[in-house]
C-alpha cells in the first residue's frame, strides 16, 4: 500500500491558511506576514512536503533559484556574506544557488550567460558588484532577469542596490583611533588620493578612504602619500605592515630625517588588517601596544585572532533582507508584465547599518584589552 505525498492544499490546511497563502510563502512573495510563513514552513516540513519544481517552472514559469555570484569563497569575509544570503533564501522557501569569480571579468560574464543554467533556471539573481560593475555590463548580459547589486557605490542610483556603510563606518573607525589617542595613522586599503579628488569616489575602498581622511583631517592630523598604503588581501596586508614597522624602527633610530612613526592603523577590511598584524609582529612591533589597529567587515574570526581585532561589523543579515526584498518585488514585477502597463518601478538603494566593535587590537592598556574582547 502506498501513501499518497501530501499536496499544497494540505500544508494550507496544516497551516491554518488558503492555498494561495500558502503557495506565496513557500515560493517567498512578499506580502505574506513572517509569521505565517513560519507556520507554512513548519507544516510543510512536518508534512515533508516538497514542491514538484518541474510542474511548478511549467505551471507558472517559476523556479524559485536564486542566482547569487560573489568574489570568492576563500575568504572570512565572502563565507559570512554568502552564509547571510543562502539563510535568507531559504527562511522565503527559495533556493540557493552560489557561484564566484575569483575577481574576474570573464568568469562573471560566464556565470551570467554560459553557465549552463543562465537564462532557463533562475528567478533572479544578487550580485556583489565590487571589482565587476565597472567591467560586466550586467543588464546587458543576464538575460533581462530580476538583479540587485551589492556594493555597487553609484552616486546616482541606475539600478537596485544594497551597499555597505562604506565612508560613514570607516570615518567612525579612523575617529576611534583618534579618540584612543592615536596621532599618525596609516591607512591602509585604497591607493593614496586627494581628498577633493575623492568626491566623486564610486567604489568601496574609494568611499572608506574618502571616510578615514575625512576624519584625519578634520582632527588636524598628517594626511599625504606617506600616509597610505594600497592593500586589500592578507598578503597585501603583510607587506603594508613591513613597511609601516619600518617607518616606526627608522624613527626610533633617532635619523633625524625619518617620517614620524605610525601609532595607529586603518584598514579597509579585516582581511588586510590581519595581515598588518602579522606584519608588523615580524618587525617586533607590538599591538596595541606600539600600534593601534582596526579593520573593517566584522568576520567571526577576528574575535579569535591575538590580539583580537577591533573593527566595524556590518549588518549582513540585514543586508541579505535587503537584497531579498528588491528580488522579489522586482520578479513579482515582472511576472505581472513588466512595465507594460506604463509603470516602471525606480531604482532601489539601501545602506545597511554598521556598529564598532572594541577588542584587544585598539585598547588603551592591558586591563582594558580584557575588557573589550569579544
């Protein structure tokens, strides 16, 4: 004897709502509160209900997968974005489905166009936009599918968006170094720029250190050249602290022409702050001893570094709520017909939130580095 597998109109009936209401919440619609689309969820996971996404795609031209493409999965950084967005996937009854680029032109145009799945699969997709905006013309590539940007730093928003608090949380970083006494502080992330120059920056790293000099020249502290050091990756991030260890010993030295030393550091991400760290160790350059660090993203293993790192987290959950909210009303938009009936929906643009988290790397003293561990 066989069991029949139970139907959408059971889950509805297990949940309490219609089988619109449900269908809606499994297939994450927005306009379906939280919380019934928990109790559609759980019913459906009792039931072990699982949707026939064959007949679902020719019934309503739906699958449900979501495109996302990132940088790169080794990374701290991109596993805590990648693990916010495939949460939020998941919790609106989608499906995930996860591709990098290695920062690389040709590998995000194949993704967009020659992955076997492009054009047929997916419902939309979310892009981390950073290296790749300038490079992938993404609307013209993608086949006219639902897409949002993230970190796409666009003065005037074209097309949807979730960004990072990319001067606002670096400005605060550069001003706790400040507040912590600090009086010459390197920066390290983007290549050195004028301030005026920086006006118009449309890139992450341009706006974090168009942020960090913000707040050094505010203070009337030294900001040139000198100051500054190109570096995004750990590696990158070790050879920035070799060179700003130098600086330091040259001005122990007592040679009269050395560069004053740096007591406190600015990174553009944490990546790049672990390697100063390991950097300037190299030299016998202590932290936060001698020098002051902080970077910026907030990944999980900077609590577990020694010392431990100072940085400013941002908010990848809301991030992934964000970006999720744009998809959807963008492909509800369009299974509705588009912008036949003359309606366009603009361009959406969202900045998540940030907080800055004190550890060992920035404390004043060495009771303190205790306390502000996390």
């Amino acid at each position: 004897m066989t069991t029949s597998r139970p139907t959408l109109r059971d889950v509805a009936a297990a949940a309490g709502v219609s089988p619109m209401t449900a269908s809606n919440a499994l297939r994450g619609k927005t306009g379906v509160r939280e919380s019934t689309r928990a109790k559609v969820l759980a019913a459906a996971k009792k039931l072990d209900y699982r949707i026939n996404l064959t007949a679902s795609m020719l019934k309503s031209g739906r699958s449900n997968i979501i495109h996302v493409i990132v940088n790169e999965f080794d990374s701290p950084f991109y596993s805590k974005l990648t693990q916010a967005l495939s949460n939020e996937i998941v919790a609106r009854g989608l499906i995930p489905f996860i591709e990098q680029t290695r920062y690389s032109a040709d590998a995000a145009t194949h993704a967009l166009t020659t992955n076997p799945f492009s054009g047929q699969l997916f419902d939309g997709e979310i892009i981390h936009a950073w290296g790749l905006d300038a490079h992938v013309p993404v609307a013209a590539l993608n086949g006219g599918r639902p897409f949002v940007l993230v970190d796409a730093c666009e003065e005037t928003p074209t097309l949807d968006a979730v960004n990072f608090p990319n001067e606002e949380g670096e400005r605060a970083a550069a001003q706790l170094l400040i507040d912590h006494g600090c009086r010459n502080i390197a920066i390290v992330g983007h290549a050195f720029a004028e301030r005026a120059d920086l006006a118009h920056a449309q890139n992450a790293f341009g706006l974090r250190l168009r942020g960090a000099c913000g707040a050094i020249l505010d203070a009337g502290l030294p900001y040139d050249a000198s100051t500054v050091f190109e570096a995004g990756s750990a590696t990158d991030g070790i050879t920035a602290g070799h060179a700003i260890a130098r600086q330091i010993l040259d001005a122990r030295s007592g040679n009269t022409d050395a560069l004053p030393p740096f007591d406190g550091v600015c990174c553009a991400n944490d990546y790049a702050a672990f390697g100063v760290i390991r950097g300037l160790a190299d030299h016998g350059i202590r932290v936060p001893q001698d020098v002051k660090v902080i970077g910026f993203d907030g990944v999980s293993c900077g609590s577990y570094a020694t010392p431990s790192l100072s940085t400013v987290e941002v908010n990848l959950e809301q991030l992934a709520k964000y970006a999720l909210d744009m998809l959807t009303a963008r492909i509800e938009h369009q299974a509705n017909g588009g912008n036949e009936d003359g309606e366009t929906l603009p361009p959406s643009r969202a900045t998540i939130g940030y907080r800055i988290v004190e550890r060992e790397s920035t404390a004043t003293c060495p009771s303190e580095c205790s306390a502000h561990a996390l």
